[in-house]
C-alpha cells in the first residue's frame, strides 16, 4: 500500500490549508442549524464527521493552485492542461503539488466498474424530456436555495448580474451533461477532463475567497468545502434530481439506482470528495443528504435573488436557443407561461416550505404534474413491458442538450469558467457583498 501524497513541506495534505486559526468547530459554525436534533437523530460521530468537513476543503487541487501562484516553477493552468490531455508524464518538471493531484486524479478506486457508470449514465438519462427541465430548475437552480452553497458563488456577482447568468449557467450544463454522458468519465474523456477542470476552478474560486476581506469564516467555514461539495454530488445530482424525475411518475429499478450513485460517486472522487464522507451508495447518499439538508439555514434573500435569477434566464433564453420543453408544450407557451410553469413544476420536485421561504408564486400550474403523474407512471410501466432501447432515448437527448450548450466554434478552454475572470470578479466585490468585521 502506498503512502498518502505530500506536500511540498512534508506534511501530508490535511484539508486545512489557509485555514484561519481560532475559528470554532464545524459543529459551531454559524451556517449550522439544528444540530441537537440532528445528533437526537444522526449520532453526534456522524453530525460531528461531517461538520467537521466545513472546516476542510480539497487540498490536492489548492495545493497545486499555489504552485501556479509560485513563480519559482513552471506550473500553471497551460501544464496543468497538458497534464490532463496527455498525462503528468507529459509535463517537464512538474511541481510536488501538481504530481500529488494527478496521483490522485489518475488512482481509480476499486470499487470503480466502468461497466456499472456507462449504465448510470443512460439510466440518468432515460426518463427523456422530462430530464432537462428537472435539471435546470429542479437540481441547478433549486441548488441555489441552499444557503451554504450559496455563499461561494455570491461574490463574482456571476449569478446575480443578468448578462453574466447565461454564461455562468451554459458552464454548469457543460460540465454535468459531460460527466452523466455515457462513457464520458473514462480518463481521457470529456465528462472527465471537464470534472478535473471544474476541481481546479472550486480551488482557485476557494483561493480567491480566502483571501478576500468579505469571506466570513466563522460562519460559513472553507470555500468550497469537503461538506457542500460531498452533498452536491451525493444530493443536488443524486438524491434530489433522482426524486424530481419519480415525482414525475417515472421510476428507477434498484439496479438504476445503484448505477447512478456509483456514477456520481465517481464524479465526487475526481472532483476532490475526500473518501471518508463521499457516499458509498444510493441509501448512503440519501441519509447524508437529509442530515445536510437539516443542519441548512433556510434561504435568504441572497439565495432567493439566485434561484429567480437562473430560473428567469433559462425560461426567457433557453441554452443555445434550443427548449428544453417537450415539443407538443413548447409551442403554445409564451414566456410569461414558462415561467409560470417552471415555478409551478418546482412545487412537485422542492419542499413546499423552502419554495415558501424563497417567495415562489403558487401559480395554476403546480397541479399540473400531480395530475398527469398516474397517466405518465402508467405510460411508464407499459413502456418498460414492452421493447425500449434506453441508451438510444439517453443519447437522443445528449444530442440536443449537447447542440444546445455547444462550445463556440470548438474552443475547448472556455467550455467551463476562466478562473482569471472569475478571480477578477470576486476581487472587486462584484456580488457586492458587504465587508465582515474582524475582531
């Protein structure tokens, strides 16, 4: 067995780095609620462990964002491209940090069966039309509500500015829709190369935050930390978007499920979940999704301004001009209609007290999938009985996801966020966030 990497000062990596001295444990960070009920109903070792993760953030990736910082070595977002495209072995003289991440991105875990994530992938998929629309209201923007997850992206102003929403969105699509592609979490494919990409800009957007006088540590703990970033994949990808497309009337077999959680279990190892909190499983996914949903403050003003935000960008311009509505729908729905039925349809995928919380209209078309669920489970149980190809119906509906946010003119570099611009943002306080008071 090999040891863990280290850092370039011997200690091996913690999750702390940059960290601020004298802040409380995770368990007593302000961002934390309910945390007697959820030790009356976790255990105080589970509610602790997690906690505790606030506090811990992904220091492969950060380690190798200081290298790049460190002029002293030729380490930076050119080598660490190269690194990914044709391998570490590629880069002349790489920095510590930089062969302690790939060591990292390139050891697959022995529980990883390519076989099991390629069938996740078109399970995620399967369900069809149904599937665009619950990501981006349901599993992006509904994400939004979370008030710890929110903090990070408030700064660059990059969801709260009508002309950089679409931007900031289209980089989500891209990336998700590459790592649930089938096949596309294979070392050298796309859903993979854009993870890793993704993993370096958390580190950067954390190095950026950690540096800036308007982060409040005490109450929200590490930018991007271990905790928020185990629930994205465990929760907002796996247990929450899995919920919104049965609330549809579709269902998974146990089989799907087990796939699915395997696929996005792999997507948190390669984007910097540490093992000892990443889920095993679709049960384990589920139970730590609720403990974190419990320990959530409820939205904010600043959360509710961030869902609006995306769910009025994606209904007024759907990504690439392409509907992520079903045809038949589409075509008799203005855009004061879409709207009204996007928020509508949140009501059968969110919690009726967090879309309380957010303000979001109750308007007639809430009982719209109620109603059609019995027809569209019925439809759905006849469809499994009889011949179905679902890897045909996954990939037809890649197909026009992936016309939709297509990379300008084949430019790979600005598929996902320029971390330059994105420093540049948080830096100037574009979120206009207000300065947090030192003691």
């Amino acid at each position: 067995m090999t040891s863990a990497p280290t850092r370039p000062d011997g200690r091996t990596f913690r999750g702390d780095l940059d960290v601020p001295p004298g802040l409380p444990r995770g368990i007593d960070l302000g961002r934390i609620a309910n945390k007697d009920k959820a030790i009356a109903m976790y255990g105080r070792e589970l509610v602790e462990k997690l906690t505790d993760h606030a506090l811990l953030a992904d220091d492969y990736a950060y380690q190798a964002m200081l290298d790049f910082k460190d002029k002293s070595n030729n380490t930076n977002w050119r080598t660490f491209d190269l690194a990914l495209e044709q391998g570490i072995d590629a880069v002349d003289d790489p920095s510590p940090g930089l062969v302690a991440l790939f060591a990292e991105l390139d050891r697959i875990p022995d529980w990883v069966d390519f076989d099991q994530l390629y069938r996740g992938a078109v399970a995620f998929w399967r369900a069809g039309p149904i599937v665009p629309p619950v990501l981006a209201w349901a599993t992006i923007a509904g994400g939004f509500s979370m008030y710890s997850a929110t903090r990070p992206v408030l700064f660059s102003g990059r969801l709260r500015q009508s002309d950089k929403v679409g931007t900031r969105l289209i980089e989500s699509f891209r990336y998700v829709v590459a790592a649930y592609t089938p096949g596309g979490m294979r070392r050298f494919e796309e859903g993979f190369r854009l993870t890793a990409k993704v993993r370096m800009i958390h580190a950067a957007v954390r190095h950026s935050l950690s540096h800036s006088e308007v982060w409040d540590w005490a109450n929200w703990g590490v930018p991007i930390n271990n905790l928020d970033g185990m629930v994205t994949q465990a929760g907002q990808f796996g247990v929450k978007f899995i919920d919104a497309v049965q609330n549809s009337g579709f269902r998974y077999s146990d089989r799907e499920l087990e796939d699915i959680f395997a696929l996005s279990r792999y997507v948190g190892h390669v984007i910097g979940v540490p093992a000892d909190i990443l889920h095993t499983g679709y049960e384990d996914a589920r139970r730590k999704t609720e403990l974190h949903t419990l320990l959530e403050l409820p939205p904010d003003e600043l959360c509710r301004d961030v869902v609006h935000s995306v769910i009025a960008y994606s209904v007024e311009n759907p990504p690439g001009d392409v509907e992520i509505l079903p045809g038949p729908i589409a075509k008799f729905m203005t855009t004061e209609r879409r709207l009204a039925l996007a928020y509508g349809l949140l009501y059968s995928w969110i919690p009726t007290d967090v879309l309380t919380a957010l303000g979001a209209e109750r308007t007639a078309w809430r009982h719209v999938l109620p109603a059609v669920r019995p027809l569209v489970a019925v439809a759905h149980r006849i469809g499994r009985l009889l011949p179905h190809d679902d890897e045909k119906t996954a990939f037809d509906i890649l197909r026009t996801f992936n016309a939709a946010i297509e990379v300008p003119h084949g430019q790979k570099a600005v598929a996902v966020a320029n971390p330059e611009e994105v420093h540049a943002d948080i830096a100037a306080n574009k979120g206009d966030m207000p300065v947090v008071a030192r003691s």
